[in-house]
C-alpha cells in the first residue's frame, strides 16, 4: 500500500498556505498552480492548513 | 536579460518594491523578479493598513484606496460590540487599500527610480558560493537563466522558500499558521466607514472574521482561523459560508481568495552571507491583526538602506548585513510584534463566556486613544476579578 497527496486543482486556491507548512518543503506554488517538486512524506500537514480543503493524503492499494 | 546587478529582489509585492525603490534611488542597479505574470494580481489580502504608518511610506492617493476608515468595531460572540472611533484630536484609523493597483503604484515608483522589473519568472534556487548567496538561479517565461547580485533580497511572502533553500528554516508550525478565505461581497448592508472584526470559538477560532468596506455596499469579507482548528467541514471556507449565508444573504461574490498569514514570531535570523529576508517572508507579520503592509515595508526600505552601504564597501557578508536584522529589532516595530505576540498567545487562550466578559466590560466606554495598548490598559482596569488572569496581558505591555 502506497501514501500519497492529492491535489485538487479545481479546489485549489493557489494560495501557498500549504507550501508554508509543510516540513519538507516538497510543495511549490508554481505560478498559478500547486506542484509537488519533492519528495512528500504524506505528514498531512498541508491538507490541514489548507482554506478550502484542497489537499488530500489517500492511501492506496 | 541582463545577468548581473548589486540587488536581486526575489517578489514584487510591497516589500520587494520599497526595498528595489530605495535601492536604486541610492543609485544602485537592482532587479525585481516576480513569478507570476503580472504585479498586484491575484491579491492575498484584506487590504487594511494604518493610515499613519502607510504615510511613512507613500503619499495617499485615491487612485488605491478603496475606502477611508473612521472606526473599528469588535463583535464578541454574544453580540456585545466595542466601537473605536477616530479621535477628534487627529487619531487616524486607517485605509482599505485596493492591493491591485497598490502593489502595481510601488513597483512603478521603485522601476522610475531605475530598478528592473521582470515578471513570470521564478526563482528555482540560490546560487550559493563558499557557503554565500551569489544570485539566483531563474525560469523567466520557462527558459532557465542565472542572475547574480551582490546581495539577494527573499520578498518572496508566505511561501518564503528562497530563505529556505538558503539554508534559513521558514516553516511555520500548523498552529501559527492563520488559513484564510475571504470573499469580496458586493450589494450588501455595511457600515462603509467601519472595519468590523467579528470573535468567538465558533465564528473564528483562535482567529477572527472581518468586514473589510471596499465602498458603500461593497466589502471584504474574510476569515482566518488556526491551522490546528482547520480540519474537513471546518475550514476557514466553511466558517466564511456559514457566515455570509446568515449575515449577507443577498450578498453578490465577485471574487473569492484564499491565503495563509503567518503569525508565529519572526524569524529568528533574518540575515545571511549575501541574502536579507524581508516583509511576509521574515515572518514580520503582526501577530494580533495579522496586518503586514507596513512592516513589509519598512523592513524592505530598511533592508536596501542596510545593504545600499554593504555594496559600496564591497561586504555584503552576514556580519555586514547584521545591522538590518538588529535595527528591526531594536525599532518599533519589533517591539510591538513580540507585544502583540503575547497579546494573541492569551487572546486565543478564551473561551466565548471570557471573550463576553471582556467584551461587556468596555462595550459603553469611549476610548481617548485608538491602540492595542489603550485597549489592553482598559480591559485590566475594569476586570479587577480577572487580574490574576490578566497577568499575562499587563507583562506584555510592560
């Protein structure tokens, strides 16, 4: 089974809360979209901080 | 593109602009870079600023105000409203800016005063020499590129990644992280010459709400709460909607933003070999009102003025750099960012029945002076039964 976040992009706000908090400075607001750049260690850190619930850790098979 | 100058700006909002202005007045050749593909756009704020400390800064003008403020009122959950008002005596409240054009006036003044301005581009990593900042490594428009300076300026805002790829940690802990949403709402009821700031565990917690006039029937109206109280079906969007469907039905939502403010303490070291931090990025945010147009730039002309002297002398090392980071501190500035700092550690201490109690207790009375301390001095007077509570409020004024 696999960990990884989610972005959506219909949600996202691109408004770099996420990017702040995140410990392991894997998120980057890339002009106006959201990319994971490096390794994430699927903490959930930066969907908790999201405003408008964007980020997602799921777990997958 | 050229590749070289005595100051690289990473950010083209109000920090990066007072610092590139002051430094190229100073007759330095300076570059902006911006990542995205226009300046002032899209806006992360809710647009209040003091008007005595934006005139440190700019001479007001109407083409970026969007509404003059003559009172602030605080709601607490029980309804109970305290109303600030302008002083007579002068006492000046303060502006809704529109950021927009604001943000575009600063970065217009600082290229009239000769700096470079180059947008969609970003900065992808420091160029780091003997452990020093050299410059930058860009993508400008896609194409990868490499800009170097003597000194680098990280204006870079919440995100702050440049500081942190130069070795500085900018994280901000979940908790201190304010997640924000904010809806301009127009053809609403408001009270257009009032900043209303709205309390309570369950409006905004650890945060507040605001309704911000943007004209007569047009508003702001934001949020932030804690990031540690932001989870599924209660984030700061959730809160705003349930807040805008009772209290401005009708109301028309011709824009909607999102943003993060951070309002841990700065950072501890905004000074590195060839870098300064800067405006949202040095975490120089007010904690209590989460308000950072100001400080962004008074740190960013402070920062230019600091490093104007390095350049000349040919040291821009960390310890030349220091005086920035330790004028900062010493100013007043500093001293009401670690005020307010504990300010807001015990505000976000209440429960709604404290808040009320507070609230009751200076609802009826009328200020001589508009400020966080004349505020707090108030509240400890006339709560003698919550002194030993209080304790932490009057040690922050001491």
């Amino acid at each position: 089974m696999s960990t990884m976040l989610r972005i959506n992009r219909d949600k996202c706000g691109y408004c770099g809360t996420c990017v702040a908090v995140c410990p392991e400075d894997a998120l980057e607001l890339i002009d106006a979209y959201l990319s994971l750049e490096r390794e994430c260690i699927a903490c959930g850190i930066c969907a908790r901080a999201c405003p408008l619930g964007a980020l997602e850790v799921v777990h997958e098979e | 593109m050229k590749n070289n100058y005595d100051m690289l700006v990473i950010g083209g909002g109000p920090a990066g602009a007072l610092a590139a202005k002051t430094a190229a007045e100073a007759g330095n050749s300076v570059c902006i870079i911006e990542k995205r593909p226009a300046i002032g756009t899209p806006v992360r704020c809710a647009e209040g600023v003091g008007k005595e400390l934006l005139k440190q800064f700019i001479k007001p003008d109407p083409r970026w105000i969007s509404a003059e403020i003559e009172r602030a009122r605080l709601i607490a959950p029980n309804g109970t409203t305290v109303s600030l008002e302008q002083d007579k005596a002068g006492n000046e409240v303060g502006y809704v800016l529109d950021r927009k054009i604001f943000d575009r006036e600063l970065v217009w003044q600082a290229a009239e005063a000769g700096a470079d301005v180059i947008v969609k581009t970003r900065a992808t990593a420091p160029i780091m020499e003997n452990g020093a900042v050299r410059g930058a490594k860009v993508l400008s428009v896609g194409t990868p590129a490499e800009i170097r300076a003597d000194v680098v300026l990280a204006a870079d805002g919440t995100e702050a990644q440049f500081a942190r790829w130069a070795g500085l940690d900018t994280t901000v802990p979940l908790r201190e992280m304010m997640s924000c949403a904010q809806y301009l709402l127009t053809d609403i009821d408001i009270d257009a010459g009032s900043t209303d700031f709205y309390l309570g565990n369950d409006i905004a917690p650890e945060g507040y709400l605001w309704v911000f006039p943007k004209g007569e029937r047009t508003a702001n109206v934001g949020i932030g709460i804690s990031g540690r109280k932001s989870r599924d079906g209660a984030r700061a969007k959730d809160y705003l909607d349930r807040f805008v469907a009772k209290n401005f039905p009708g109301g028309k939502t011709i824009e909607c933003i999102a943003g993060g403010v951070p309002v841990c303490r700065p950072l501890p070291c905004t000074v590195a070999d060839g870098l300064m931090v800067i405006g949202d990025a040095a975490r120089v945010v007010d904690p209590l009102t989460g308000g950072g147009i100001g400080n962004a730039m008074f740190t960013g002309r402070l920062a230019a003025r600091v490093a104007s002297g390095c350049i000349s002398t040919g040291n821009c090392s960390k310890e030349a750099l220091m005086p920035y980071d330790t004028e900062w501190r010493a100013s007043r500035m500093g001293a009401f960012l670690e005020r307010n700092y504990k300010v807001k550690e015990y505000f976000i201490t209440l429960d709604d029945a404290k808040l009320n109690t507070l609230a009751d207790s200076i609802a009826n009375i009328s200020l001589k002076e508009f400020s966080v301390s004349a505020l707090i001095r108030e509240l400890i007077k006339r709560n003698p039964k919550m002194l030993f509570e209080l304790k932490a409020l009057k040690d922050a004024l001491a």
